[in-house]
C-alpha cells in the first residue's frame, strides 16, 4: 500500500484518488506539502508560488476534483520537517485534524498519526510564531521609555503595542535556524550534511569545498588559508548531498544549469553559524562551495585584528571623519568585510544612522539595517544606494564596488555629507586609484571623495611550539634583509609530531595591512592623473608603510616566516631593488 492510503470522497470526479496524484514523489519534485483538506478546500504549502510545477499541480487539481486549492508561502525548513516527519500521512487523515476558527491551518502545531506505522508525528509549525516576546512587566518597560522623547498621553499607547501579541516574522526566513539535532537524524544525508558543516568549525576552515569529480564527490577545507582535503564520497553521494546544501540555503534543487547564490544559518555545537553559499556547474555536477561565517560579533574588532598601532590608528582616524569613503582592497578571502565590519561595530552607537547594501548579507550586526542586493528583481548595488540616499543615513557600507555606476553614487554620496565603506578588487592602495580611473570615474570625483585606502592580506601564523629561531641567511633571503631582519622563525621539517599545528608549522591567521591616507599630495597626484607607481611612491616614502614592509614587521616579532609573507605579497620592482 502506498504511504498515501486511499480515500474516497463524492466529491471528487472521475476515477482519480487525490492520493494516488498526490504522491511524495510529485510534492518532493514539485516542492510542495499537504497542509490540511477541511470541506472542499485542499491547503497546500509551496516554497516558489510562481514555480510552473506548483502551478500545474494547482490546476490538475481544481481540473480533475472538485476541491479549491488554498496555496501558502512556506519556508524551505517547513518543507524539510514535512518531508522528514510526515510525508507519510494521508490527505484523510488531515482531513479529520481541527482547524483553528480563523481557518488559517499554517498557524496552528498539528500533530497527525500514521497508521501504518502507528507514530505519531509532527507536522510543520510557523516559524512565524516564535516572535511572540513580551514585556513581563509595564513598570520595566515605562523605564526603557525615553521621557523626553514622549509625554504621558502617549505612554498607555506605546506600552500597549509592545505587549500586544501581534509578533510575525514571516518575512524574516534568513533567520530560521537548523537545529543541532540534524546531527543526530536518521536520514544519513541530513545527518552527513550537518557533521560536514561541523566538521568547518573544529578545523577551524574558513571554506567547505563539495566537488564532483568523475569517480567521486570530493570534500575539501581551507584551512589557514590552504585546501586540505578531508572526505571523499562516492558518486551515487552527489546528488544527494548537493540538493540538501541547496535546500538548506533556499536554491532552487531542479536548476543545476546556472550558478545560484544563497545563506544558511544553523546552530552547530550551540553556536550560531552562518554559511555563504555558492553553486557553480560543472562537467561532473554542481560545485558546492561554502563560506563560514563568523556570527560572534567579538572577533569584530579592530585592535584584535591590526597589530601595528601606527596602522592601527590611521585606520580609526579614518572611519571617525564625518564624511567621505574608504576603499578596503585585496583579493577574494584576504579579510576586507571583516575589516570593513569591524569598523562599523566601533560607529554603531543609537545616535547613528547605520545602513549596509550586499550581496550577500555576512554579519549581523544588530541596529544596523542590512540591505539584500536580489539582482533578478533589479535591486542591484547603485539601485540600493539610491535609495538609501532618502533613508536619511549617517554611514552606509557599499559591499563591493564592482561598476561606474555604484562606485560614482557612493563617491556622489560621500560628496554629500555621507560616510561611506566599500571594498574594490585592487592589489595595492595605489592600484586602487587606477582601478576607478578605469572605471571612467572623473578625477576631480575621485581625488575630492577619497579619504583614505586600505589594502590587505592574510598570512598564516607561525607555530613557535615546532620552528625554529635562529639568524637568516642574507643571500637566501635578501628581500628579508633589506628590510632589518636578522633573525626569524623556520619550519622544521624534521619535526612532524606536533600536536598543536598537526605538524604543518602555522596555527591560525592575521593580517598584513597597507594604509594610504589621501593627503593634498596624493590628491593632486590623483588630479593630474598619475600612474599607481608614482603615487605608491609619494604615499609611502616618509610615514607610510608597504605591504611587505608590514609582513616584515610581523617576522621580526615572529608572528609568520619569511615564506608566507612572499607568498601574499606582491613584490614589484621598486621593492626587490
């Protein structure tokens, strides 16, 4: 018997059983769950309403029974725990569960019983109910009311609303979390999904690559800022484990023709984490890469993560001015949001007007509004920041500068009173420059909003348990010796048992940082329209400091080798000279 029993109704024609059409297969590729059948009304919960399937289903329905189809938006997690508790439940036994008198059966926790295996289990519940938060008590919530902000009469009102149970977060899905509990399922794709996602965190990876290779589905992490890889499935695992990633952050599983973009959150370990989501075809499938994301707000901080105080202090100098932009620069992974974040997290004070455009979001930072760019709807970056212009903001973070007409709205925006943050892929704070340039950016709008520039990198730290210090060789290193090194830290290459590196000689990971501060010099380099040497050249030749002068500084205090800093430094000529 199929796990639908069947039902006969006068009321639906033909010979068709609505069972036997509604089977788990076709609500599965559909996307869809049975939500309840009262009279002659069938509720249905789909995650894409405008899905041709879901539409299809609707009309073969109200075609071939004589039902009308009540359709809800669900989330992806409703549509997991209908199909991981009970997709075996038939349209005849919802038909007998009681609905609320408001006739909404998305609102209400049923429980349903399977009789072929007499269990029972639990239908979906709205996660919209859990924002139902009240104030205990009227006198602590009179003393969080600013008095010179609202007078008596208005008081009752105010207290009134904050206590009504009227709480709905139906817009808010990113913020639905995946229990812990998915560690512990039966099912082991969900089971082996979350351990993978767990496994990030004890290794302390900042990536999660899922590849599909011929013979296999090859699970890589970035460690330290290397792959390592760590499990390989085989290929009959490849489908199974990328449609539950792309479930997880709301993908469309059916498209595996065009790359998708997407967010989890998730509670692993009892921590919140958040993963960005890329999906990218390929020759033997989809690959999957996740970013890890850190959720605890303490690692934004920016003396945590600039241990020069000179650069240090140029950059808080910096973000406090009252209007203008900084540009953060580097390559993909290299820290620019993080240090982009972290100085939002110094400004974010209730007297401040805070608000971020990306894509996607990274950090949550609370009284901060954080602007999703949705490209298919036609809310891209310079769109947001239009916008944004009229929403009365203080500071406004622009993720990424990717186009003429983003980055000359925020420099427009930063020419208005405005502080603006962005980021730009850019090897150096000079190349910055030249990077707008090519953007068609006028001069004068460049040299005018341009506070200052910051470019980075990350190097691997050194692991002082299991390398040696000991003095350099200046011939084998003479980039080292031109900048004052004496001694530093060597990897051992004889020493393989180190228990707190795993043998590999570098523990974690911090940042080099170059920072150009937009004088009246530079800026009438950037007037005259000079070349990215002959600004790299005046910015730094009294105070300022390179990127590899920064790195060197770091192998002095045997914070990384001579190694990692060649190896994410760019060495121009000037330099090895």
């Amino acid at each position: 018997m199929s796990a639908f029993s069947q039902i006969k109704e006068d009321n639906i024609k033909g010979n068709l059983d609505i069972n036997e059409f509604l089977t788990p297969e076709l609500c599965e590729d559909a996307g869809i769950i049975i939500i309840g059948l009262k009279d002659s009304t069938l509720s249905l919960g789909a995650m894409n309403l405008d899905y041709i399937k879901v539409k299809k289903v609707i009309n073969k329905i109200e075609e071939n029974f004589n039902l009308q189809v009540d359709l809800k938006q669900i989330t992806s997690l409703e549509w997991e725990t209908w199909f991981e508790n009970t997709h075996s439940v038939s349209v005849e036994t919802l038909q007998k569960q009681s609905f609320s008198n408001n006739n909404d059966p998305s609102n209400e926790f049923v429980q349903v019983v399977d009789k072929e295996n007499d269990q029972i289990v639990q239908s979906f519940e709205d996660a919209n109910d859990s924002y139902d938060d009240e104030l205990d008590d009227r006198d602590d919530f009179e003393e969080e009311i600013n008095d010179e902000l609202i007078d008596d009469a208005n008081d009752e009102a105010l207290i009134r609303l904050a206590q009504a149970n009227i709480g709905d977060e139906s817009e808010m899905d990113n913020d639905i979390l995946f229990g812990e509990e998915l560690t512990d399922s039966s099912d082991p794709v969900i089971a082996g999904v979350a351990s993978i996602l767990s496994k990030c965190f004890t290794l302390k990876g900042s990536d999660i690559h899922a590849e599909p290779l011929e013979d296999r589905l090859r699970i890589r992490y970035r460690v330290d800022g290397v792959l390592k890889e760590a499990f390989a499935f085989p290929k009959s695992h490849v489908n199974p484990i990328i449609s539950r990633i792309k479930i997880m952050s709301k993908l469309d599983i059916s498209e595996k023709r065009l790359p998708q973009d997407g967010r989890i959150r998730c509670l692993l370990r009892g921590r919140k984490s958040d993963f960005r989501v890329s999906t990218l075809p390929g020759r033997w499938g989809e690959k999957v890469v996740l970013r890890a994301l850190e959720s605890d707000n303490s690692v934004l901080n920016l003396s945590k993560l600039i241990t020069e105080r000179k650069e240090l202090d140029l950059i808080k100098n910096m973000s406090k001015s009252p209007y203008g932009i900084v540009i953060v620069v580097g390559p993909t992974g290299s820290g620019k949001s993080t240090t982009l974040y972290s100085m939002l997290s110094a400004l974010n004070k209730p007297g401040v007007n805070i608000s971020t455009v990306e894509d996607p979001v990274e950090y949550t930072l609370d009284g901060i509004h954080q602007v999703q760019v949705i490209r298919e709807k036609g809310l891209d970056f310079s769109r947001a920041l239009r916008s944004l212009m009229r929403q009365d903001p203080d500071i406004i973070l622009v993720g990424e500068t990717r186009d003429k007409e983003t980055a000359q709205a925020a420099m427009e925006a930063a020419l208005t009173g405005h502080m603006v943050f962005t980021t730009l892929h850019a090897n150096d704070t000079a190349t910055a420059i030249t990077r707008l340039a090519e953007m068609e950016i006028p001069p004068y709008l460049i040299g005018a909003s341009i506070i200052g520039v910051v470019a980075q990198r990350l190097v691997r730290k050194v692991c002082k348990s299991c390398t040696d210090f000991r003095k350099i060789d200046t011939k084998d290193n003479l980039m080292a010796a031109s900048h004052g090194v004496e001694k530093a830290r060597f990897i051992n290459n004889k020493n393989r048992s180190c228990s707190i590196c795993n043998g590999t000689g570098y523990k974690g990971r911090i940042g080099i940082y170059e920072v150009m501060k937009v004088n009246e010099t530079i800026r009438e380099l950037i007037m005259n329209q000079s070349n990215a040497d002959e600004i790299r050249e005046r910015a730094f030749d009294k105070a300022g400091r390179s990127l590899l002068s920064y790195g060197m500084n770091l192998v002095k205090n045997e914070m990384t080798t001579i190694e990692e800093v060649e190896r994410v430094c760019l060495l121009n000529e000037t330099e090895e000279a």
